[in-house]
C-alpha cells in the first residue's frame, strides 16, 4: 500500500527554566499507509502528544524528518503548508475548545472551505451535508459550540476535519473525554468513515483497551521513544517489554 506518512528519526528537546532541557521525543520512526488505523499508546507524558503536534506543523521540530503523500513537509511554509493541511486534518481531546466560542458550528466547518477556494453558498451546502454524514441534524450548523453536548460537539469537529477530503486524520484523545457509549459512536462513526472515504487515522491514546477493536497498528511510547509495535493482539497478548504490560494490566484487569 502507499505510504500516506513517513516520520523518520523524529526529536523535540524542550528547554527547562533552569537550564537544562527535555527529551521529549527521541528518534520516532514510524510509517502509516493509505487508509491505515494506526494508534500510538503510552501514558501521560510518554510524548505520544508531542508526535501527533509535530507531525501536524503545530510545534517545530528539534530534528526529523515527516513526509505526507510522497512530499516532505517538515519545513513547510506558507502555501505549501496550506497544501498539507488538505491532505492532513488534526481533530484534538476537548472539542469545545477547538472551536471559536463566537462562531456556530456552521461557521466554523464552512472556514475551511471558504478558505479553500469554495464559495459561500457551496460550502453553507458542503457544510449540512458534512453534518448529516456525522449523524447531526442539519440545525446544529446555526447552534455554538456551548449548546450541544460533548459527543455532538467531536462529531461536529469530525466534520469540520472532513471538510476538504483529507488522506489522513490524526486524532489527538478525541474521545478520552467522552463516556463510553459515546465513545462507541464516535468510533463506529470512524470505522465507516474509514471505510467509505479511504481515510488513514494516527490515533493517540493512553488506553490500549479503546484500540484493540478499532486500529490495524499499534506503536507504543515510553519516554519519548518507540519500545513495542505491532498488531493489537500482537501487543496485548504477547508484549515483549513489562512496560506494555503494565499498560495492558491497568485497563484490561
């Protein structure tokens, strides 16, 4: 399959108040194909965050390389970024704070459009149609972010990420923060997604349990660096390192 994203010998050294400094991630490697689930897995502070960041041009990196649909866009800028952000979409943990408090959920879902060359009354179109395929009612376009639930929100944000047909999602906690029926939802919502769209995700999450059923790939992180990968029950039931287990043991015990 195509390689979608290739992240090769990724670092970030973060500076301390005292001088020093922090390794936050440490020579990542990793590829994800055309419509691939991959999940990164760790605990707080494991630097899973600080990948999905980097890869989507939100912090500069310290050294590495990321290349997205065979072109390198570790020092994009400017017009080429713009590209890459129609090939990449990021939706992020709190939905709510992802969205302008003084734009509806209409306004913010048709921003990307507009900004994409379509006209105002295209993307009003794009932007219902774009809502109903997330499972909301097209009268949630004229609602603000602080008027719908958590789970309607993210659902919102997903469409908003699907606006200009990206390659590749990354999803950053996008459902740590709702509760578990919804999380089904949202996934399932994914999985079809997924598979009319041909979408590839990078999904991070510090629950191994969440992934299982729903990633192809499974990385996981322990103080900004790779130490297992493989397929889910290929981590779960046969990790090589006692750190993957003691992640497995907290949430399937």
């Amino acid at each position: 399959m195509d390689k979608i994203l290739q992240v090769r010998h990724l670092k970030k050294i973060f500076p301390r108040q005292d001088g020093g400094e922090i390794i936050a991630v440490d020579d990542v490697i990793f590829s994800l194909s055309a419509g691939e689930k991959l999940a990164i897995i760790g605990e707080s502070g494991s630097g899973k965050t600080t990948v999905a960041r980097m890869i989507a041009r939100l912090i500069p990196l310290t050294a590495g390389r990321i290349i997205l649909a065979g072109e390198e866009i570790t020092q994009a800028k400017g017009a080429q970024l713009k590209k890459a952000y129609t090939q990449m979409q990021m939706v992020f943990q709190n939905p709510v704070d992802s969205f302008d408090p003084r734009c509806t959920l209409g306004d913010g879902i048709s921003e990307s459009l507009l900004n994409h060359g379509r006209s105002r009354e295209q993307a009003k179109k794009m932007t219902k149609n774009l809502l109903a395929l997330c499972g909301l009612p097209v009268e949630f376009a004229a609602r603000f972010p602080h008027e719908v639930s958590g789970g309607q929100c993210q659902r919102a944000a997903i469409a908003r990420a699907l606006a200009i047909e990206p390659q590749l999602v990354i999803l950053d906690e996008a459902t740590s923060a709702l509760d578990v029926t919804v999380q089904e939802e949202i996934l399932s919502l994914l999985n079809r997604l997924q598979e009319d769209r041909g979408i590839a995700y990078l999904f991070i999450c510090h629950d191994i349990a969440l992934v299982q059923d729903f990633c192809d790939r499974v990385i996981v992180m322990q103080n900004g660096r790779i130490v297992e990968e493989g397929t889910p029950d290929e981590v779960i039931n046969h990790p090589r390192e006692e750190y993957t287990q003691k992640l497995i043991d907290s949430v399937l015990l």
